[in-house]
C-alpha cells in the first residue's frame, strides 16, 4: 500500500490519496484507488506501478475505486500511463471498476480524430546546421534587398507615369504621423546636440581665443551633417520601427496576401506612401533640426561665453552658405529614403507570428542606422571629392 | 450539486463609453450546466464573456460567483476567483514563444506543488484529450488554426476548474474535430462536474451539447430568451427560433 493515508482514513473522509495493490490469481493484478486523487496535492506517477507491472506473468488488470472521494485530470493522467504501458506488454485491462467519468474521459483521449504528426514536425537541427542555415539566410538577405529595391524602383515608375494605385489620403496620414508628431522629440535632441557642439568647440576654441567661431561650427556641423544624421536615427527609431511592425501585421493579418489576390501592388499602396511621405519630411526635418541646434548654441555663447547676441548671429550668416543647406537637405532625404526602405523591407518580409513582428522591429531599426552610416561616410566622401 | 446558483448575472450592463452594447442581463448559471451565450454577429456575446471572466468591467451591474460579488471584492479575492475558471478564447490566444506543452504546464507550474514529470504526463493527456496527442513540442505557428484553437482549450482546462468559459468553441473546426469537441465538453461535464459556459453561434453546438442558454438580441440590446435551446427552438421567442432554424421559421 502506498499513499498519503492509511486505510483507517476511509471512514473519517480522506485528505490525501492512496493506492494498494493486491494480486488476483496467478496473472492477475487488482488496483484499489482511494481518497482524493486531485491536481491541488502532490500525486504520484504511474511508475510505482513499475515493478508489477513489468512482470512477466501478469496478464490481466483490474480497477476498484469503491472509495475514490474525488478526482480530476491528475488520476487521470495517472491511468493513462498504466493504461500505456499495459497496451505495450499485453496486458488485458478491465477498466470497469472505474467510475464511468473516467472510463469516458480515458476513451475520449485515445479516440481524437487521427492527425498526421511527421508532416508537420520541424526538423531538428544541431549546432552546425543551425550555423549553416543562419549563414545561407544572412547571404539571401542580400539578394531579398537586391529584389526589394527592385520592386520599389519600379513602384516608383508607375508613380511617375501616374499608374501607381494608392490613395493620396494614405500619403498625407503618413506625412502627418512622421513629420508633426516628430517634432518635439526632435527638438529635445537637436537642442541637446546644439548645446553640447557650442561646449565642445567653445572649450577648443577658446586655447586658440577665437571663441566666437562656435557660431561657425555649430551652424555649419549642425546644417549639413549633425541634423540629418540626428533626424535619421530618431525617424529609424520612431518611424522605421513602427513601419516594420505596422506592415508585419498586416502580413501576420493576411491583409498583404488579401492584396495580392486583388491584383493590387501592396509595394505601391503600401510602400509607396511610407517613402514618399519620409522623403518628403526628413529633409524639413532636418532643416528645422539645424535651426533648433543653432538656437541653442547662440544660448549657450550668450550666457555662457559672453560673446554677443548680434555677433554671434552675424557670425554664423557669414558661415552659411547655400551649399551647406543643399548637403544637409540632400542628406536628409536619402537618410529618410533608407529608414523607409529598411522598416518596409523587413515588414514585408515578416514572418507570421507576434515574435516576428519584434524581429521584424527589431532589424528595421538596426538595418536603417547601418544604411544611414553607410550613405553617412559615402556622400562625405564625394561632397569633398566634389568640393561642395 | 445541481441548483446552486453557480454564477449569477444581476442586471448587468456592457457599454463602450456611451454605446450600451446590453443591458439588464440577469440570468443564473448552475453547477454542471452547460450554459449557451447565443446571437447574431456583434450582438455583444463576447463582451459578455469578458466580464464574465473578469477582463471588462461592466458599466453596471455585477457577477456573483456562489454568492461572491465578482466586481465588487478586493482585488486579491478576484485573483482567486478568477482561478476557479479557464477561459478558451477565439483564436487560442497561446503565447507564441512557448511550445504546446509549455502553454499548458505554466498555470500548473504557477498555482500547483506538482513534480516536472506529473506536469509532463498531465499535459500529454490534456493534449491528448484534444486530439493532438504528440504535438507537445510543436510551437503554435506550426500548427494550424483549428489546432491552435484546441490547444486553447487544452490550456484553459490545464487546472481542472470549476467554471470554463470557451469562445466559439467549434467555429474554423471540421465536422470530425467540432463533434469531438463537443463529446469532450459533455464528459468534462459529466465526468468531473465542470460548469461550462459556451460562446457560440454554432446551431449544431447549441441544440446538441446546451442544457441552458441565453439569447442576446442586437437589435433591442438586451436578453430576449432563456431557457434549453431545444425547447428554444420549438416553443421560444419568434426571434430566437427564426435564428435556431437558420432563418426558415
């Protein structure tokens, strides 16, 4: 007898659950199931059964539960184990000394609609396959980017030939959620950038006493490089992340696959929107960026470097020039061309679950700074090699 | 022990902000009844069973569970209140990071002293219950709606509970599995007392497995029947038995 109460409990209403085994005949074995056998306590495995069970001999099961107070899916899950094992070691089981519950409950787990389990097992793969199979899925993203542009590019042909099928209202809900509603995150971090570029180039300056040249640096460092690069990393974290999530849910959603049966060019209705709007609003972005950054580094001279309110003002007209504005602006909309392409690529390319759309998140973010950088250090290069 | 009110809806109204979606339900559940939510598309079944299961706080009125006023106890006793059901929603809602058997093993690693391989075996046969014997190690984007649903189910009945609330139990399932379904939920009743409280505007469902039901009614906004669905449908209210015969009466 084992269990978590002697056989004296009966009467007295048992707590615990017990179990005794008693043999019948030469191959026959009895299982007495008692007390409460519920998932609230801590129940034994089937395996106690073991020993018995394994023996030769036995060749015949039988069940009483004359004093089973109560049971749930923890007795059952128990019986379904003996009952396995029996079915394995030809044992003959009479469930009939079980209430009916069980017995109908026990019939129904074995009795599911049949389902075809191997199809749909994932293959499992060890370390080294798994490295592989990163390292061949690393290498097609390349060609997938290849395609992507591909895809936009010719989107982008249709727009100009006026073939394109989106809905302006789309556009101008775009425009409206990457522009305006950017703007005070923009300021914070465009003022923050102004007055940290003011220190820097005030505490180098002043060894040399040509402090006033913080004008000269904050304009010309704010309009053509730190703005856009600025404006780029907030719109790849604000802006490409929520492009790659909105439009992985809609793949999760079907609502691409919906499109595609329609014959709608979801790159065009979709995609099209999103990087027009970015290009057309990074770049003012960036402008204003630039103009936030001068401000506050004209307030950190004023009250911090006492150099004058008009000479400062004076100072960085004389250091801005058109070009600066065209390099800044230039940049500005290939930084928000990227963020656009990187946070629509890897939204359309979503997998279909909730994991996916994180991932899909999580690398338009990290692809749209990548790119920004790249395009960073390239049109840096060729605006010098150019001499703009 | 058949007639004790097991949950008691009084007056209870469901609104978003000003859109009263019902008002003045007031029915009673018994122990071991399975209980039919009915109506049309957007009559607001759904919105009932959140506030049912403690996920919608409704605009008036309240659920007593065996006398315990649901909305009106502290938050700690709703906590334990709540564990007394399982709730199977539409879709399966399992945690798509956690395999099937991970989906069912957590509420009892959270609120049972059971040992990792009970856990294991309890869950084989829960999945088992449900038709997907084996499927332990699959994640849920591996398997398919009518599975994902099934495995719901498997999830909400992990901790045995008194009450179980399912959402449209056998929409988006074959005929095979949505029959198996339902001889499931009749044995989970008769065999271990389970109160099942179902969603559902499945005729077969209804006329087969209901022992009583509410019917919700769009157009007036509130309960327009009560009663076993089978008597419903011969002797009920026009509305209702226009919908139990698919539109033929």
């Amino acid at each position: 007898m084992i269990g978590t109460q002697t056989s004296d409990a009966y009467a007295s209403g048992l707590q615990g659950w017990l179990l005794e085994k008693q043999f019948k005949g030469d191959q026959g074995l009895e299982i007495i199931l008692a007390g409460r056998w519920c998932l609230d306590q801590a129940l034994p495995s089937w395996e106690v059964l073991k020993t018995e069970l394994g023996s030769n001999d036995l060749r015949h099961l039988y069940f009483r539960a004359d004093h089973l107070a109560a049971w749930d899916t923890g007795l059952l899950a128990f019986l379904s184990g003996v009952l396995k094992f029996s079915a394995g070691h030809d044992i003959a089981v009479d469930c009939n000394g079980l209430p009916a519950g069980v017995q109908h409950l026990l019939n129904m787990a074995s009795a599911g609609p049949e389902q075809n389990i191997d199809a749909r097992r994932p293959s499992k793969a060890g370390m080294f396959s798994r490295i592989g199979v990163a390292t061949i899925d690393f290498c097609r993203g390349f060609p997938e980017m290849l395609h992507f542009l591909g895809e936009v590019t010719l989107s982008m042909g249709r727009l100009l030939t006026g073939r394109a099928q989106f809905r302006r209202s789309d556009f101008w809900l775009e425009v409206e959620e990457v522009g305006p509603r950017a703007l005070v995150i923009v300021t914070v971090i465009s003022f923050l950038v102004g007055l940290i570029l003011a220190y820097l180039g005030a505490d180098q300056l002043r060894l040399v006493g040509a402090q006033i040249f913080i004008a000269d640096l904050v304009a010309i460092g704010m309009v053509r490089e730190v703005g856009a690069l600025m404006t780029g990393i907030i719109i790849a974290g604000r802006t490409g992340a929520a492009f790659a999530a909105q439009l992985g849910t809609m793949q999760v959603n079907e609502e691409i696959d919906a499109f595609r049966t329609l014959g709608i060019s979801a790159i065009d209705f979709l995609v099209l929107p999103r990087i027009l709007a970015l290009v057309l609003m990074v770049p003012l972005l960036t402008l204003y960026a630039a103009f936030v950054g001068m401000t506050a580094g004209l307030l950190v001279s004023y009250f911090i470097f006492d150099i004058g309110f008009f000479e400062y003002y004076t100072e960085t007209l004389r250091a801005l020039e058109i070009k600066h504005f065209m390099v800044g602006l230039s940049k500005g909309g290939v930084y928000g061309a990227m963020v656009a392409y990187a946070g629509c690529l890897r939204g359309m390319h979503c997998g279909r679950s909730a994991e996916a759309v994180g991932e899909a998140a999580t690398s338009a973010v990290v692809t749209g700074i990548l790119l920004i950088t790249i395009m960073a250090s390239l049109m840096t290069i060729i605006f010098y090699r150019l001499g703009i | 022990m058949p007639g004790t009110p097991h949950i008691e809806v009084s007056n209870l109204t469901m609104a978003y902000g000003d859109f009263v979606v019902q008002h003045d339900l007031n029915f009673v559940v018994q122990k071991g009844d399975i209980f039919i939510i009915m109506g049309g598309n957007g009559c607001g079944k759904t919105t009932l069973m959140r506030a049912l299961v403690g996920l919608q706080k409704p605009a008036a009125g309240t659920v007593y569970y065996e006398g315990e006023d649901f909305w009106n106890v502290s938050a700690n006793d709703q906590e334990r209140l709540k564990r007394r059901f399982g709730v199977m929603f539409q879709g399966g809602a399992l945690w798509s990071s956690l395999s099937l058997a991970e989906n069912v093993a957590l509420p009892l690693h959270e609120y049972t002293c059971l040992a990792q391989a009970r856990i294991d075996e309890i869950v084989s046969f829960k999945l088992a219950l449900v038709g997907l014997a084996g499927f332990e190690d699959f994640y849920p984007a591996e398997l398919s709606g009518g599975m994902r649903k099934r495995a719901g189910l498997a999830r909400a009945m992990a901790l045995d509970p008194d009450i179980l609330v399912v959402d449209e139990p056998s929409s988006g399932l074959d005929p095979l599995n949505a029959r198996h379904l339902d001889d499931l939920i009749l044995e989970l009743r008769d065999g271990l007392g389970t109160t099942i409280v179902v969603v559902t505007h499945e005729l077969a469902s209804i006329l087969s497995i209901g022992s009583n039901s509410i019917y919700l009614d769009a157009e007036t906004h509130t309960m327009i029947a009560t009663g076993n669905p089978q008597q419903a449908a011969q002797t009920g209210d026009a509305k209702v038995r226009h919908f139990l015969s698919r539109g033929e009466l």
